[in-house]
C-alpha cells in the first residue's frame, strides 16, 4: 500500500502539470506540437485507467489534438511568427 500511495504522490502532480503545462503551450502558440503530444499521453492515460468507456470523447480530443500535432499551431501563433523571424 505504501508503494502504490507513493506512486500517486508523484503521478498527480505530474498529470496535473502535463495537462496545464500543454494547455497553454497550445493557448498561446509556443511549441504547440510538444503541447498537443503531452496532452494525447493524459487523454490516452485516462482512456486506458481512468474512463475506459468514453471512448467517444476521448476519439474527439485525439484527433483534435492530432490536426494540432500534424500541422502546427497556426498563423496566428508564436510559433509561427518565431518562424518568420528565424527564416531570416
């Protein structure tokens, strides 16, 4: 029991941090990508032990988040205006 409270000590916070760390990476643009592939591993680490019957949400989230992964933030991102900028 020990061991398993120990491993939920540090797993929390870590989904806590992936979960808020890729929401504002793909908010604000910056490294979209890396954000849209922390948030496919919380959608998919809660479809497999957390909620394995919302598979219909969790169908939408990943390919919402894989149209992000496959083709960027957008025009109207960070990464796009540090592209231009780079470019140079």
């Amino acid at each position: 029991y020990e061991a398993a409270a120990q491993k939920l000590d540090l797993s929390a916070p870590l989904a806590t941090a992936a979960e808020l760390g890729g929401a504002v990476l793909i908010a604000v643009g910056l490294f979209a990508r890396i954000g849209a592939l922390a948030l496919l591993g919380v959608v998919a680490t809660i479809q497999i032990f957390v909620f394995p019957g919302n598979w219909a949400e969790h169908l939408l989230w990943t390919s919402l988040l894989l149209l992000i992964l496959a083709r960027g933030a957008g025009v109207i991102s960070l990464d796009h205006l540090a592209s231009k900028y780079f470019a140079r």
